[in-house]
C-alpha cells in the first residue's frame, strides 16, 4: 500500500513526450511502451527482481479484479472511494442486451450509455500487495515470508501526465510478512539495497514521511494515526514525484485477514517501485539518450 | 481478434487445480501462478516471443482501457456486448463519494452499491492486437509491419473453469500489416512454425475452421461472412479447447483505421496465443510434474 505526493510536478528537463520514440501517452492517463523504454522498462523490473530474490522473495503473478469483499475488510471503499475502478459488465439476459445494441452505445462526447449492468463485486488492483494478505489469510506462518510481484495497478485521479500520474500504472512490490522485528530488519536492508543504488548511479532523491491519500483525511482516524506515528517513507525525486515508498503497515493486515506469526498477527511491510515513475526519473535526469544512463545492475 | 469454442470441455487427466502448487483459481474467473506453473507461463511467453522475433516483429507494451470511441469504429458494441467489461469509476463530486461512504457500499451478498457513476468513455482491452490498429492508425505503410505483444484480456463469460475460460487472461499475439500476400505468407509461415512445434513435443492439436462469438450470430452480417470464408482457424486441443488461433483479417482494420499499404487499405492477420489455455494443455497432456514437460525452445 503506498501512495504518491499530490503536488504538482516540475522537471529537470523538458522532454516532449509525444516525440519520445517507443513511447505513446494517451489521454486516458495510460502509456505504451516499445524501442529503448520498454528496454528501459524490463531492465527496471529486473533490477527490482534480483534485489527481491536477494531477500529471498518468490514471485507471484496475480490478476486484475479482486473481490470487493476483501477490500471491504479493511474499509477500502470508505477511506479511497474518490480511487477506485470498478470493472462493470451488463446484465446479460438477451432483452437487455438487445436494449443496448438498439440504443446508441456511444454518444457524441464519446460516452458509452450502458443499459442495466450486472451485479458489480469486484475491483480493479488498487495496489499490488493487497493480493498477498488475501492469499495468505488464516494462514499461521512459521517462519517470516517474502514474496513479490509486479501488478498494474488502477487509481482514478482528477488528473493525469505522462508516467508521472496514471489511471493505470506499474507497481512492482517486495513483501515481507513476519515479527515486526522481522519485518523492519526487512524494511532497513531493503531501504539500504535501494539508497545504495541511487548514489552509485547519482539520482537525487530524498527520502521523506508521507501519507496515503485517505478521502476527507481530516476525519479519519487512520490518516491521523498516520500522521503521529509515521509509516511510509517516499523515494522523492526532484523534490516532487515519489517514485516508490517503504511501508511499515504494523499489524494491520494480519490482522484484518488473520495472518499469524510467533503466536501473534502477523506484521507486514513493503517497499515498492512505480516503474513508469522511476523512467520518468530516468528520463529526465540522464536524457533520453541510452548511451547516457547508467548501467542497471 | 480471436475466439475460442464455445463448447463444454473435458481434460485427459482429471487435475484438481485446487491442489496445484503454485496455482490458485478464483471464483470470479481469474488465476494467480507463483512456483513452477508460473515458470510455464514465463516459458511459454519466451517461447512465442522467439516466433514473434524469427518474424522480425518489435515487441510493445499497451496499457489496459481501450477508449470506446475507437472501438465503436469496428462497431464492436453491437457485434461483442455480451463479452465487454467497462472500467467505472465513482462521480467524483465530494457530495456523490460521501453518500457513497454514508450508505453501506457492500450488500451482503457482496455486491457493491455504487452511487453516481462518471462518464463511461473506456472498455477493458477485449483483444491483445486492437492496439495495434489503434496505434498505427492513418499511416501509410513503406513495408509490411511485424509487431507483438502480450496483454490481459477481459471476457465476460456466463461461466469460468480454470484456465480454460477465464474473465481475464493473457494473450499473446504476433501481428503482420502489410499487402494481401504479404499478410497470408506471414500466417502461413507462422503456422507452420506452431505445428511443427506441436508434432515435435508430441502435444495433440487439431486445425479447425472457426468464427468470433458474435452476439445474435444469425443477425450479424459480418458472421455470415465468417461462415461463408473462414479467416479464423484454431489450434485445438483435446478436441475441444482452443489454445490458440491463425486469423486472416483481410483489409478490416486497415480500412477502419485507414492504414494503408502499397496503395490500398492494409491487410492484417495475427496467430494468437491464449498462455493460460497453453499451460492448461501442457499440464493436462504431460502431466504437473515439471521433469515430464518438454523442453520449450
């Protein structure tokens, strides 16, 4: 669970995006990817592989839709509604869809006019580690667990710009479930992979508290836990993008998904990695020239 | 754009997918892979990555809404209503998200209540290879052009089965534009590949005639066609499963999105992958144990 800075967002250099070869922003606050940034892609991806496999992490492919009820268990519609993509279908009885395919499914703005849809019960992947508790819920774990995986993951925002804030993104998440002693010896080790490898490769970031985007943060009481005792530590690059986070979530999710360690909910943290934030990050601090990025490994 | 049989499935051996390591099917018609079946899927996606390659095809990366405003060229909601999944996202006036918060966003049968929607303006990709003809839309083409790509694919189906049928899965597709002949020696070629592939590993697959799902099919012109000169044939396993597909385009796309090649309206065709139906036959014909499976490259 990480979230991102909602400042405005300033850039080193001024890239045209629409003349980057191999990349294509679309105004629905998507990306595509071919050439030399998918290269740049896959190579970011497996650098956040290996130092997940050097802390023992196994990989996990999940899918899209998660069912509302998880979600529910930890009062996501209540604190992220403004956030969330619901996948939608119509009601599939023939006379309805006759409706629809009768009726103009597309109006001039561009809208679709949907007939009666089917029962709605699930979401789009907010973030990528939610998966995980709920994998792993009633389970009794004899040992700390690391895990990863890369997931698209799905935030509505009121705007959108290239790699910086998407409707659809990349997030790539390394996992740690255990003690919490065992999870912050995670968090720290991880923290210093990561640190390390910004100043071998000199890309400035700072590492600052943030908070997630709770809706009407003033009158929750998680946001404000939150804030008293900090949790989430951003990857901030040119003082404004927070390329990826570590995340301490104490017990949180062990809790709510009855995770257990050592006779105990289990704690859990992450540290993840925006993968089209950090390209962005890329991009504009070494051009966007390949002869001049830094060796990825 | 491909389809598989609509037909009930049987399997050689009777897998409990329930008690597959690594694999884990969920009710709402999608599949999670870590351990050795995810290696599977991993290989096998190398496996056609190295065809798309022998092809000469660029590799691309799309993101996962299509706006509906380009399919509705191919008139695609009249033709596929049963099938589309539309990403909805909550009005995101404070007043609409707060009575969202107020009322109980989930009934107990686990089904969302959403209040005011925003604008529908998007669908769920349904076909890895739309992107392409949306991408390369108005060019004119100095060659034929090989692309690839792999993406999560969405269809609403009135039941699912692990791996078989899935609301989502994974697509992976190897695409030519390009003049007539061009376009049939490049699916000749690639097809000629998969089977030789096939008779190599042993795995039993037969080439049948097929068309796309239309809705109404007796009302659909563009079915009729299909019907009366097939484009589509599948490589179907078991007798019933298609795991893949060789589709003849003819200039469809071309013309909707006015690519043109030589002259005239492109011609397209692509030989499609459905990964998730692959590992299917894998497990099911060489067994899951990974010392019995054979040796993809």
């Amino acid at each position: 669970m990480k979230t991102f800075l909602g400042k405005p967002m300033a850039s080193e250099r001024s890239i045209d995006w629409n003349l980057l070869p191999g990349y294509r922003w679309h105004e629905n606050g998507q990306s595509t990817f071919s050439g030399a940034p998918l290269k740049l892609y896959q190579k970011l991806d497996r650098l956040f592989l290996q130092w997940a496999g050097e802390r023992g992490a196994a990989e996990h492919r999940f899918p899209t839709f998660i069912p509302a009820r998880e979600l529910d268990r930890l009062d996501y519609f209540r604190s992220f509604p403004h956030l969330v993509t619901f996948p939608v279908t119509l009601d599939p009885s023939k006379d309805n869809l006759a409706a629809f395919v009768r009726g103009a499914p597309l109006d001039d703005a561009g809208h679709l006019q949907l007939a009666a849809s089917a029962p709605i019960a699930d979401v789009l992947t907010p973030a990528a580690c939610y998966h995980f508790y709920i994998q792993f819920q009633d389970e009794r774990l004899a040992q700390p667990r690391y895990v990863t995986t890369r997931a698209t993951c799905f935030r509505r925002e009121d705007h959108y710009a290239p790699l910086q804030r998407q409707w659809s993104f990349s997030m790539r998440e390394i996992v740690c479930l255990g003690t919490a002693d065992e999870v912050k010896a995670f968090l720290a080790g991880g923290r210093a992979t990561v640190e390390g490898f910004f100043k071998k490769i000199g890309l400035p970031i700072e590492w600052q508290n943030a908070t997630d985007p709770f809706f009407e943060p003033a009158r929750s009481s998680k946001y404000l836990m939150q804030k008293l005792d900090p949790v989430k530590i951003e990857m901030v690059f040119n003082g404004d993008l927070a390329i990826g986070s570590v995340n301490f979530h104490r017990n949180y999710f062990g809790e709510a998904f009855r995770i257990t360690r050592a006779g105990a909910d289990a704690y859990s943290g992450c540290i993840a990695f925006g993968v089209e934030r950090w390209i962005f990050a890329f991009l504009t601090h070494f051009g966007t020239d390949e002869a001049g990025w830094p060796v990825l490994t």
